[in-house]
C-alpha cells in the first residue's frame, strides 16, 4: 500500500468544519445504508473531518458475522483472494459443482430402477461372498454403509445450495418409500429403533431384499446364477440381515446415489445465520448479501408429511431419549419469536421466546425441537443467548437467568443458578 | 373520517406548527404504519403513535418538503423498534419486558466489543442503562434516553451508536489527550530542523497539498482519513460504508498515489524541479507508520518503570497485615 506523507495527514487532521455532530439516530442510519442522497452527504461531510465520528461509527459496527466457518475468519489485507475475479471464479467454480451434483442426481432419480438394478447387483456380490461364513452383520456392508453416509452427507451440503431441489426430489420420492415402509411392515413389524449405522442403507438393496424374501417360497432350493437366488442364499441361511434390512424402513431416498461431493465443497456450503430484531431466523449462502426466513417449525411440518423421515427423526430422538430430555416434541409454533442463534459447521442451534430451542445438524434442512430438562426442571423461559464453544459444548442462558449448559451435543443438560 | 381527523388534530398540538404535505402523509400512513408497528400491543394508543410519527418527521425534513418525500420518509422509518422504544420511554411494562429480552445480552456484548475490557464494559453498559431508564429528570419527569430514538436506523445499530459515544467521550478522549501529548514533543523533534532547511519549498509544499486535498470528495477524504489516521481496517472502512472490501483497497491505493501525483504536479507547476519536488515529499514518508500507531494506539504503553513501581506497592501490601 503506497504510504501518504505526514504532512498530508496533518492537513487530514485539522477540523475545517465545525458543525454539530449528527446524531445517534443518523450515524446508525448511516452505517446501516439507510440514508438517502443530501443526508448521507451530509453526514459524509461530517465524517470526513470529524474523527470521533469516524470512531463512533467505527466501533458502533455490528459483530462481523457468526462465525460459521473458518475460512470467512481469516482477513487478508492485501492476499491475493483480495482480487475480486479469483473470488468470483471460486465462488462460479463451487456453483458449478453445486449445480452439477443436483443435475447428475436428478438423471439418477429419474432412471431409478436401472440404479436399483445396478445396486442390488453390488449389494448381491457382498452376501454371496459372506454367505459362506455367514454372520449377523447386515446385508449392507460397513464400507458400503460408510459410503452411503458420506453421499448423504454431500447431499446435504448440496441441499444448501438448492433447498428447492431436494424438496421437490423428496416429495417424488415420497410415495416410492410408504410402498417400501408398507411392505416391510407386512413381512416383518418393524420394533426396535433402527440400528444408526444402517439407516443409510438404500432403498434399492432393501427392494431386493424383499423381492428376494418373497422369491424364497417359490425356489426354496435356488441355484448360485442369477442375483435374485443368491439374495435368497443370504435370506435361508441367515434371517438377520433381512430382519435388520426391514427395520431399515425409515430410509432417505436421497442415499441412493453414490456422489461423493468434496468437504471442501461443503464449507463453502455453510450458511451463515442471524436474528432479525423481530425475532425472525435468517440464513445467508452468500456471506451475507442476501438472506433468507428460515422457520423451524415450517421445516419440521414439511418434513412431518414425509413419513419415512419423520420415522428417522423420532427414531433418533428415541436413541437420544436415554436421557431425561423430552425431544422431537413435534408441536408446531409457527409464530416462534428467536433471540439467539449459534452455529458450528452444520450444527446449529436457535433459540428464542417461551423456551423455543431447535437444533439441526444439517446445516438448516431438518430441525428437531429441543427442551432442554434436568432434574424435574425445564427451560421455559426466553432464551437471550446461546453459546458452543464446540459442538458437544454449549450453554443457553434465558431470560429468567438461568444458565443451561450441555456437553454432549445437548443429549443432556444441567441447569446452573 | 375520525381516523382522518384524530391524527391531523393531534398533529396541530405538536410544538411546531406542521406542514400541510406532512399532516396528509401521516394521515394517509397512519393505518399501515400503525399495523406494522402493533404499538397498541405495547400500551402506545393510535394518537401518540401520530404525535410520535409528525415529531419524528419534523426533526429530519425540511419545512418545505413534497407530500412524496413525507411519504418516502414515513415508509422508511422502522416503526415497530420506533414504536417499542418510545413505548418503553413512557414507561409501559409490556413495552420494557420485549426490550430486555431482545437487547439486555446484546447490549452487554456490544459494550464488551467497544470497550475490549469487561470492567469498562459493565461500567458502559450499566452507564447506559440508567439513561434509558430515565435517571435524568427535567422539570420533575425522568427523561429516557428511549425518547431520542426515531427509528431512522435499528434499535439495535442505536443502542450500539449510543455505547460507542459514551466510550469515545468518556475513555477515548482522555487517552487520545495523553498521546497526543506525546506526539507533540516527540513530533517536534523532527518536525522543526525540516522546515527551517527548506522553508521555501515548504510553503509550495503547503499550497499544493491543500491544493490535492480540496480536489478531494468527502468520501475520499473520509476514506483517507479511516486508513491512514484512524489505522481502521479496510474491512471496517468497507463495511462503515456498506461496499465490499477489495473496493476499498483499490481505492486506498488509487488514492494515495494520485495525491502523490498531484501534490507533485502543483509543485512543478509552481517552479519546483522535478527532483527537489520529490525530495520534499519523501522527507517524512519513513516517520509516518510510526507515528500512526503511536497516535493511535488502543492501549497505552504500559509505564517504562512499571518494575520499580510494583515493588514498593507490593512491600505496602504485606506490610500492611502486620501493621493492622
């Protein structure tokens, strides 16, 4: 940066206008952009000689941002991300890619039963292999599993860009899964809470599977050729990989692609959220530009048609009931009043009016109602801040000063006095 | 019709006489503005809502203003945190229990951001807080500082400008005393030999700087004046004047070089070679950064004999159980 001689600054220094200072009123006006034409010039004036102004309005500034990720953290005074082409093409590039996944997941939906046959074919060379040793693993392979969730993962952070897409894919599919959930239900209840690890396994392998269970009265010997007789293989000799792949029910449509999307692409994806002065909860895909009304409780009765995820979420709640907490409590509050939002990475917490606390982990697409309770107590009052340190880490405080703090992922709480 | 009526007959009881535009703007607003604001909700009725609005408009518009421009003006105001803070400087409960939810923490927090020190940050806050409830009486009546707010900017963005005048009054003001104090000695040290070796150039010096800054617009200068005295970053130039950063670099650039130019040139121009011209501008270009930071330093030194000073202070301390 060229460097301006002292005797210029000097000059700089002098006060040549006198004037009264604007008032409160006017510099937040001013800072804010809210000022029109000859008023904004004339505070422009004032700033332009008068340096406690300049520092009122300075430290007046509002918090940079949540600090979401930790890219947006670092301030680079002359970088070369400071030329604005390298930020734009970054910012084209990762729109792109966004873009790109949703289209190659659309084709995959739309051929939806070549991608269950190719899958079942993948799913089927697994439990032949292991039909020889065979086990109480489930159909789906923990590699296969991890996979999935990482694709489900990658949805998500494409669903950041494009909550339109996923919405519409959802409901699409929405049908595709009562038929499943149905049927299992008719070939075996579904009890227990499914196995967390294998919610990710897809619909396409648990199709199979079903055909495959209802193919095994028909053959009850089966050859070793084609895909169908080699599920029935795994389904004669072992009963729990079908048992587990029936309680897989709750599945999310969305797992039946295998795109992988990069974590890079994910931090890009990270929202940044705020609360407006009337208590409505904002998001930002573009470091703040723009920002859109996110209301959990919209969310919540979206997801609440959609039976099979509805499922995943009280069957999460019930694993994480094992404490004394009261989640997934589905009472709709559309009228919800926030005061606070936390965010770290995909976590992110909002409080609000009346003990109104919702928790997502996906960065803003599913978000459960939390009530936070120790001890016969329960959070009821306003909720004025929230704090995460990390995301096991947090601590609610309300208006009615109490001090909530949790250090897992608020599965539990402890009210402090 | 009486909704039409009331407004214009309580608009006639405000201390200023108000202009005919302005009456039939508010009145025309009055329904809108009132809905947004739900000020009924917090205990402000329909008529002091209008005394508030025509008080508002008649501290920021000019006497003469077009019934567009009362209109433009009355739909930009935010009425609701309008609304909730005039509610709350009449003293109405439900007004102050919305308040403190929504601001008590933020208010600490922003006080805690100006003053960087939790002590001087409570001491803020809690300095504030006794304006807003009205400790100040005029003529038998508290006076809250609520009653100054009009809604221009947010509620939020005020209490935040408020903090921040109360800090430069009271904790900038003393220290910026202090340094520049200092400076003064310690700038004259090398301010002196420089202008009795030259004193003629000097003066064409003077000239054509006044020259280059004069050719300046206010928001250049303002700029200038942000980066280069005030040592503010250029991402809080870039947000103080809602455009994004890299603007504001190229622009610090630019400007710092063209003002170079055109000191230079004014120089020339008054029968300076281009080498002398240039000498004289580099002269102090070295002290400069370093004369900013002190200036400007957020924190004072801390004091050269800080050591020799504790020991007695400590000596004192565990002197003085013995002694009691």
């Amino acid at each position: 940066m060229q460097d301006v001689p002292q005797f210029v600054l000097k000059r700089l220094r002098e006060k040549t206008v006198a004037g009264s200072h604007p008032d409160a009123d006017l510099l937040t006006a001013f800072a804010e952009q809210c000022l029109l034409g000859s008023e904004r010039a004339r505070v422009m004036d004032h700033l332009a000689t008068c340096g406690d102004c300049r520092d009122i309005v300075a430290l007046a500034l509002p918090a940079p941002e949540i600090a979401v990720s930790p890219v947006s953290v670092i301030r680079v005074r002359r970088g070369w991300l400071g030329l604005p082409i390298l930020r734009w093409g970054a910012l084209a590039a990762g729109l792109t890619a966004v873009i790109s996944v949703g289209v190659l997941q659309y084709t995959h939906n739309r051929n939806g039963d070549m991608v269950a046959s190719i899958r079942a074919q993948e799913a089927v060379t697994l439990p032949s292999a292991s039909s020889a040793a065979p086990s109480t693993q489930p159909a789906v392979s923990p590699t296969e599993g991890r996979k999935q969730a990482s694709s489900a993962l990658g949805d998500r952070a494409s669903t950041g860009h494009k909550p339109a897409v996923e919405v519409g894919r959802r409901d699409r599919s929405a049908s595709h899964d009562v038929i499943f959930a149905q049927s299992t239900q008719s070939a075996s209840a579904p009890s227990a809470p499914p196995n967390p690890n294998a919610a990710n396994s897809d619909s396409a392998t648990l199709s199979q599977n079903l055909f495959a269970q209802n193919e095994a009265e028909q053959f009850p010997d089966g050859g070793n050729v084609t895909n169908l007789t080699s599920f029935e293989v795994v389904k004669a000799k072992d009963p729990v990989p079908a048992q587990a792949a029936s309680n897989n029910a709750p599945v999310s449509p969305a797992s039946a692609s295998t795109l992988q999307t990069s974590p890079s692409l994910m931090l890009r994806a990270l929202p940044r959220w705020t609360v407006t002065s009337s208590g409505v909860l904002q998001r930002s895909f573009d470091g703040g530009n723009t920002w859109e009304n996110v209301s959990p409780a919209l969310s919540e009765a979206l997801i609440g048609s959609h039976p099979a995820t509805q499922r995943a979420i009280e069957a999460d709640a019930a694993n994480s009931a094992q404490a004394k907490n009261q989640n997934a409590e589905v009472a709709l509050d559309p009228g919800a009043v926030f005061h606070a939002v936390a965010a770290f990475g995909l976590e992110v917490w909002a409080g609000g009016s009346g003990g109104v606390l919702y928790h997502t982990s996906d960065g803003g697409t599913h978000w459960v109602r939390v009530t936070p309770s120790a001890a016969g107590a329960r959070l009821t009052g306003d909720i004025i801040a929230i704090q995460f340190s990390d995301p096991q880490q947090g601590k609610i405080s309300t208006s009615n000063a109490e001090l909530w703090t949790t250090s897992d992922t608020g599965l539990t709480w402890q009210k402090q006095q | 019709m009486s909704g039409l009526s009331q407004p214009l007959l309580f608009c006639m009881g405000v201390t200023k006489p108000i202009s005919v535009s302005l009456q039939s703007a508010v009145s025309e607003l009055l329904g809108e503005l009132q809905a947004r604001s739900e000020c009924e909700r917090i205990g402000l009725s329909r008529e002091s809502f209008a005394a508030i609005l025509c008080d508002v408009a008649d501290k920021y518009l000019p006497a003469a203003c077009s019934h567009s421009e009362a209109r433009t003006f009355l739909l930009s105001l935010r009425v609701e945190e309008l609304a909730l803070a005039r509610a709350c400087a009449a003293g109405h409960d439900a007004a102050w229990e919305i308040f403190l939810t929504r601001y008590r923490e933020k208010l600490y927090q922003s006080a805690l951001r100006i003053a960087r020190e939790d002590s001087a940050a409570r001491d803020l806050a809690d300095t504030l807080y006794a304006e807003l409830y009205g400790t100040t009486t005029r003529g038998g009546e508290r006076i809250s500082k609520l009653a100054s707010f009009t809604g221009r900017g947010s509620l939020e963005g005020w209490l935040r400008t408020v903090l921040a005048q109360e800090f430069v009054n009271r904790y900038r003001r003393t220290r910026r005393l202090v340094s520049l104090d200092e400076e003064g000695e310690e700038g004259s040290q090398f301010a002196a030999p420089e202008t009795e070796a030259v004193p003629s150039p000097d003066s064409r010096l003077e000239s054509a700087t006044s020259r280059a800054l004069a050719s300046l617009s206010n928001q250049e200068r303002m700029v200038l004046a942000s980066y280069f005295l005030d040592g503010r970053t250029l991402a809080e130039i870039a947000r103080m004047l809602g455009v994004h950063e890299s603007t504001i670099s190229r622009k610090v650039d630019k400007l710092a070089k063209s003002l170079r130019k055109k000191i230079l040139a004014s120089m020339m121009q008054q029968g300076m070679a281009r080498r002398q011209a240039e000498e004289a501008l580099e002269a102090d270009v070295r002290d400069l950064r370093l004369d900013i930071r002190r200036t400007l330093a957020q924190e004072p030194a801390p004091a050269p004999f800080s050591d020799q000073r504790e020991a007695p202070v400590e000596a004192r301390t565990q002197g003085d159980p013995a002694n009691s």
